[in-house]
C-alpha cells in the first residue's frame, strides 16, 4: 500500500531515506496486522504472553526501567514567538529543534522496519475528527495505536480526501534518557520524537496530536481539545446528562468515567464516553458538544479492583496488552491493590521481594480497546458529540479544596479551572506528592500560552448562553492521619447527583467566596459513615486558607504578565474582595 496524497508520500519517502529505515509499512489497521506485530514482538522478546486460560490475549511489555513516565522536562513546543509557547512550555527555536531531532533520526531505522500509521483521532465520519500519520520504528506503537485509535486504511482514505493530517516521526532510538526528546511544531502541525517507547511520549496520537497540537488548532477554530473524561449520568427515569471532567494524570479520570452505583442507587448508570480526552465544540444552537477522540485506554492499573472500578478490572481480563506489571506464578498479570493472587516477578522481570519495591510500577499501564468496556455509551461513536451539562474540574489536595463546589458565571468557572493544583503521580518523571499549579489539568498538553488559552476560554461566554455549569471537586481530602475523610470510587456517584441537580436548578446550595457549595444535607451521605464535623468540613471552607491560597495564585497570574486576560483578572479580583 501506498497513497496518492502527495504531500504524505513525500514526506514518508524523506522520512525512509533521513532514518534509512531497510523497509516501509504502511498499516491497513487489520486485526491481522496486529496479530502480526503482537507474534513478532513476541518473536523478538520485548512481549510475553500471560497466562492465557485466565487472560486471553493478554500480554506483557516490560519497558526500559529508565522509560516509564511522560518526561515534561524533555518536550518542548516549537514556535516562531517564544511567547506563544508560554511559560507554561519548554521552548526551543524551530530550526534548532529540528536539526537536533535530524541528527538523531539519521540512520536510526538502519536494519528496522519503518511503520506509516494514520490515524483518526474521532470518529471517522465525525467533522470533529482530526487525523494524523505517525512513523514509528516500534511494533509495540503500532499495537498500541490499533487499540487507541481508528488507526489503517479508513484514516488513510479521509486524509487522502481531507488532504490535512498531522506529522508525527518517532522513532524509539536507543533509550537513552540524554538522547530523548518531544517535540511539537504547533504551526506546521507536526511532532517529532525520539528515545522514548512510553505510551505519552510515543503513542504521537494521544497527548501529543490530541492535546498539545489539537490544543493550538482548536484555538484557531474556535473549539476546545481538553484533558477530561466524558460520562453519561442515566437516571432511573432514563434521563441522561453528560459531564466533561479534567483531573491531572493518574488523579482517577478511568474510574470516574466506568463508575459503578453503589448498591442504593444501582438503578442509576454511568455510561463512559471517554477517559481522558474530550474535545469541545459549539453546535448551532450554542449547545457545547463533546467527542473522545480515543478509542481505547491507556489506564494506570495499580489500584484497579473489583471494588474501585469493577468495569477495568472485569475488561483487562482479556485482549489487553499490559506494561510493566507484575506477575503471578502462574503467569497471570499482578499489581498492587488488586486483591487477588500474590506476585513471584516484578516489572523488572525480578524476582518478586517486598523490600525491592512494588511488583507493578507505580505507573504501569493497560491498553485496551474502548469496546471492551461494558459500560460504552452506544454514543460514544456518534459523530455529533454529546451535549455537556456540567464541565468539573478536580486535583489531589489534601487540604484546602471541599468536595465539591460550583462556578458563579462561566468566567468564574474559568478562574476555578485555571486555579487548579494537584499533588504530582507517577505518570511523570520527577517527585511524586507534591502540590503544583496544574490549570484545568493540562500544564503538561496545553500547546499553546496559558494565558491566550484563558482569553479562549472565557471567548466562549461570548457566543452563547448554553454554556455548561462549571464546578470543582475534590475527592482526596485527608486528616492529620492521612486517612481520606471521603470514601470516593463509587460514592462519588452522589457528588454528580448533586452535579445535574444544581444544573438543573433542583437542589439549594450555600454561597460562599469561592462559589456555590451544597447545604448540609445537598447530597445524600446518610448512609455513609462520615461523622458531622468531618461532613463540615468537606462542605466548607477556611477563609484564611483561602485568602492564602487566592494570594499565591495571584502571583502565578501575575506571572504571565500583560498577556493575562483582564477578565480573569476581575475574577480573582472578586473572588479576593469576597473572602475579605
Ligand atoms: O502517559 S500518558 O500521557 O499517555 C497518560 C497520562 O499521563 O495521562
Ligand atoms: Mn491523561
């Protein structure tokens, strides 16, 4: 196979000859091309088959110990003006980028098959899809992209029709931490990446086209690419509401968006749409529609159980490739938090041993496709998207942030958004636990100046008054003891409960300086166990950690200097004016 976009063909012609790849594949996305990638990975040794009467079609990856996580420190956005990359991004000149990925690229494909995978991100008859071509020398990339993507000959045929795709050149190199990098090119629309296998780093259709480059398209074309889980909340009547929810990596988007009820309100349903990304666009009505563009899961699997989140545990039984997890004796997969079975090897391929570390890595993945999930909302593949009611915003904090609050305007919900802040995971390289400024979750993916990404934001009050009810949650609140004061998992059922009945206008709420927060007995907990003053304190606040915590954050505003939208601005104006 070949194609007759020219621009494609060259592009793939100039990649074979830079990298000197000893041959081209061009991916038709056939189960067949995948169980051959899945038979020569096996072949070659980097996957193992796990055992296959308990998980069949199941495999392992054990990746480079040093290549893991996202490496935030390593990807850069690439532009003409420093300042449109922003603070919130690394920045390197673009021609100094591109020699640089160009002199690690020469011959780095010599004696390896170089793989021309397109993809559609959406959808493929969505007019909100956007397709790309990712080059990869990795059939572990291939694999993975089938599950996560429309990935073959359909991508092929719309970008031949719609003659735009985005670039993405990987190659997997040779590991090696100094010789890595990420690089996105948000005017020409294309990513160049190098020395990494890991999902985010290599897998160029998910945060890298999806996030930081569909960031900067969506800006240009008056829509929103954004780092949230999308559900369907089904009540008993069968009244369906869809919220958007963005939370940083690894802060629980999987398990919100395949949430089952508890028992007292198992006649209500979560349908997921999405776990992570969710584009946004206006329809004719003015009404905010959503899509995933995904069509799988890249999921943490450490604390995936039957209890926290009984539909990943039940769908990672089967067709799923897993990287670096433990295993049993018996070869099944294992992690910590899963309850069942004991680990004998580790990640690593060691002997399992307490004392060592964890048998899973803390951020060891599954990769499983979307229809797997046996609670995917038969409009997940709808090409018009789902109309959103409520857009939440969430982070870790041990401290300061109630269960849930909601916006006074849009503008307002804006300023929440960019106030969030969340302790670090494993899903990036660097220290785990610490609070840092992570606005509407995509310090990490916004390819574009935070504070334009704002003005973009708040645009949109300007185009309709549908717009989706704004709110905050946090679901990891902790005492003294570091215990979590909220049960969370399946519970937090009732926080959306309350969630659709503020939008619908059918619960009070108390105001406050930070917003609207649920009155005593605003969401039901009647039969969860949380003592009276632990209850208060989730559904209050502290005016003086709140005044301390609106000062900080209005230094980090002030940070992006004139380029601050003078409209979120007044917002944290105001909401400094009402604690006093
Ligand atoms: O590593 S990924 O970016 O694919 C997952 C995540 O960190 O959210
Ligand atoms: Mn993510």
């Amino acid at each position: 196979m070949t194609t007759k976009n020219e621009a494609l063909a060259a592009w793939v012609a100039e990649a074979a000859e830079l990298t000197q790849a000893k041959q081209t594949v061009w991916c038709s996305g056939s189960d067949a091309e995948f169980q051959n990638m899945i038979d020569l990975m096996l072949a070659e040794g980097t996957l193992s088959e796990l055992n296959s009467q308990t998980h069949p079609n199941c495999y392992l990856h054990r990746s480079d110990p040093q290549d893991v996580a996202r490496v935030e420190h390593l990807t850069f956005i690439c532009t003409e003006d420093q300042a449109d990359a922003g603070d919130n991004n690394n920045w390197m000149p673009i021609e100094q980028a591109k020699q640089k990925m160009t002199d690690l690229y020469r011959g780095c494909m010599q004696g390896r098959t170089m793989y021309v995978i397109p993809y559609c991100m959406g959808p493929v008859e969505s007019p909100f899809s956007r397709c790309g071509v990712e080059i990869s020398d990795s059939p572990y990339v291939v694999a993975n992209m089938k599950l996560m993507t429309r990935m073959g000959s359909a991508a092929l045929r719309r970008i031949e029709e719609e003659d735009t795709f985005v670039r993405g050149l990987h190659s997997t190199g040779e590991l090696d931490p100094e010789r890595r990098f990420i690089m996105h090119f948000p005017e020409e629309l294309s990513i160049m990446s190098y020395g990494s296998g890991y999902g985010g780093n290599a897998l160029l259709g998910k945060k890298c086209h999806a996030l930081r480059i569909a960031s900067w398209q969506a800006r240009r074309e008056g829509w929103l690419a954004e780092h949230m889980l999308i559900l369907g909340l089904e009540s008993p009547a069968g009244e369906t509401h869809y919220i958007a929810a963005a939370f940083p990596s690894a802060c629980g988007k999987t398990n919100l968006a395949m949430l089952i009820p508890p028992e007292k309100y198992a006649d209500w349903k979560i349908w997921t749409l999405g776990d992570d990304i969710a584009w946004l666009h206006m329809d004719e009505q003015g009404q905010l529609r959503a899509i995933n563009p995904e069509a799988g899961y890249f999921g943490v699997v450490p604390g995936t159980n039957r209890k926290t989140n009984r539909n990943a545990f039940d769908m990672i039984k089967q067709n799923t490739i897993f990287t670096n997890v433990g295993t049993t004796e018996d070869n099944q997969p294992w992690w910590e938090d899963k309850k069942e079975g004991a680990p004998s090897t580790d990640w690593k391929g060691r002997p399992y041993s307490e004392d060592v570390g964890p048998a899973a890595h803390p951020n060891s993945r599954f990769t499983v496709s979307a229809k797997e999930n046996r609670a995917y909302s038969n409009l997940a593949e709808a090409p018009e998207g789902v109309p959103i009611s409520a857009i939440v915003f969430g982070g870790r904090r041990r401290e300061l942030a109630p269960l849930v609050y909601q916006a006074k305007s849009w503008e307002h919900g804006v300023l929440i958004g960019a106030s969030v802040a969340s302790e670090t995971t494993a899903a990036a390289t660097g220290e785990v636990g610490v609070v840092r400024r992570d606005p509407m979750a995509m310090k990490p993916f916004c390819g574009y100046n935070f504070a334009d990404y704002w003005a973009h934001w708040l645009s949109f009050a300007e185009r309709t008054d549908k717009l989706p009810q704004i709110f905050h949650v946090n679901w990891f609140r902790q005492n003294d003891e570091g215990e979590f004061l909220w049960p969370g998992f399946s519970e937090n059922l009732r926080v959306l409960q309350w969630i659709i009945q503020r939008c619908k206008g059918e619960a009070d709420a108390t105001e406050t300086a930070i917003g609207y927060l649920p009155v005593e007995d605003g969401v039901d907990i009647a039969d969860l166990n949380i003592a009276p003053d632990v209850w208060q304190s989730l559904i209050s606040i502290n005016d003086d950690q709140w005044r301390q915590e609106m000062n900080e954050f209005g230094d980090y505003l002030d940070s992006f200097g004139d380029r601050l939208p003078a409209g979120l601005r007044e917002q944290h104006e105001q909401v400094k004016a009402a604690l006093g």
